[in-house]
C-alpha cells in the first residue's frame, strides 16, 4: 500500500491572486487513518471556503482547503502541522511570496497556531482551538492573531484557548479571543455567526476591505478584557 498524500481543493481565483486563505479541519488525537473527502471534519470547513470565495470575488483572494493526509495529530510526529508546511511550499509553488492567513478548527486550530511562524503567513484565525498549557507562542510575533471558542464546548476547553491567547499576547499586540455563548464545538448553531466573523477577519487582514469594526475595537482593548469578547 502506497502512502497517503495530503490533498487540497482551490476555490476563488488561479491566476492574479495577491492572498490565500487556507483552512485546516480538525482530526484526532492518535489516528493513522486516511481523511476522505467526506469526512464531516474536511467537511466543516467547505462552507468558509464558499463564504470567502463569494465576499472576495473579483479581489484575487484564492481559498485552499487542505485534506491532510492522516486524521491524528500523532505527536510526536504532528502530522497535521507537516501537511500544512507542504501546503505552504504549493502555494508559493502557485502564487510566489503572497500573504497567507491560517484558518483551523478544533484540531486545525492547533495546527494552523503550531505553524503560524511560516514567513508566508500574516495572521491565524484558530477556531475552538485543542491547546496544551504549554503550547508554543513566540514564533507569532508580528502575526495577528484572532481565536473564538464557545463556552459550551466539552470538546476542546474554552479556558485553554483564552491561556492561550494571554501568553501570545505578550509576543504580539494583535490578539483577540472571543467567547462564543450558547455554543459548542461543532460550530453549528451560530454557524452564520462564525462565517462572517471569519469572513471579514480572513478579508481584513489581507488588505480586500476594512477589518470588522468588532475585531478591530477588540484588538485595540488590552489584556485580559481584550480576549474576554462576547460574540
């Protein structure tokens, strides 16, 4: 049996890109099984690559959703991040030395934290991110950083994701977590919410529109009250 390879669909524009976004779906802890194409986590994300490619149409932002080649995490091997890295090499194989913003979910989440430091990336949106205590944060400086997770999640905790983003706050002032109310880890009962805070962040920061007034006045409040933001 020949080994899997990490594969990625493309929306939006193939020539004339000046960004790319690229998403990162969640997995597992430990798992050396393949990620199909209809796997609900690769799935999960399709949606905000729809809702970036729609919002950004005509403004040469182009969105690759990665499919990694293994649903585990799998340290130490951090198969993810590896599949990420590669991902980063095609889009500058595709596009040169455009901006790169980061988007992961759950398991993504980490994975699109743990490789934040690329020279390609500008900022990293990680959705209900699975953080440890000691989860890495100096290779951020100079990205922007933007993570949201739902109080009511019993998958991945809340309160790591906020430690998280108070130690990141230390190597770089653009920080903000969100607290999502009435919602879990799936994403699925605010989905309209989380689209659009991810949308105008994604756009934002790549230069096609204003940042959302809400991320912007969040990232001006220091910490903690700035990574204490009701959504």
């Amino acid at each position: 049996m020949t080994d899997p390879q990490p594969r990625y669909r493309t929306f939006g524009p193939t020539t004339g890109v000046r960004g790319v976004v690229l998403l990162l779906h969640g997995g597992q802890e430990r798992s050396h099984a393949r990620v199909g194409a209809w796997r609900p986590a690769y799935l999960r994300m399709l949606p905000f690559a729809k809702a970036i490619t729609r919002a950004g149409a005509g403004q040469g932002i182009a969105v690759w959703a990665l499919r990694y080649r293994y649903r585990g995490w799998n340290a130490p091997d951090r198969d993810p991040v590896r599949d990420t890295e590669w991902a980063l090499d095609q889009i500058r194989l595709a596009h040169g030395d455009v901006p790169v913003v980061l988007v992961g979910h759950s398991m993504g989440g980490r994975t699109a934290l743990r490789a934040g430091g690329d020279p390609s990336v500008v900022a990293v949106c990680a959705l209900a991110p699975w953080t440890k205590p000691k989860e890495p944060v100096d290779h951020l400086v100079g990205r922007t950083v933007l993570i949201a997770h739902g109080l009511n999640d019993r998958t991945t905790d809340p309160e790591l994701s906020f430690s998280f983003a108070r130690r990141a706050k230390v190597v770089t002032d653009q920080v903000v977590h969100f607290d999502v109310h009435d919602e879990g880890h799936a994403l699925l009962r605010k989905a309209d919410t989380w689209t659009r805070l991810v949308t105008g962040f994604v756009l934002g920061v790549l230069g096609t529109q204003p940042i959302d007034p809400v991320i912007t006045n969040a990232l001006g409040r220091p910490s903690p009250e700035g990574l204490r933001i009701p959504l």
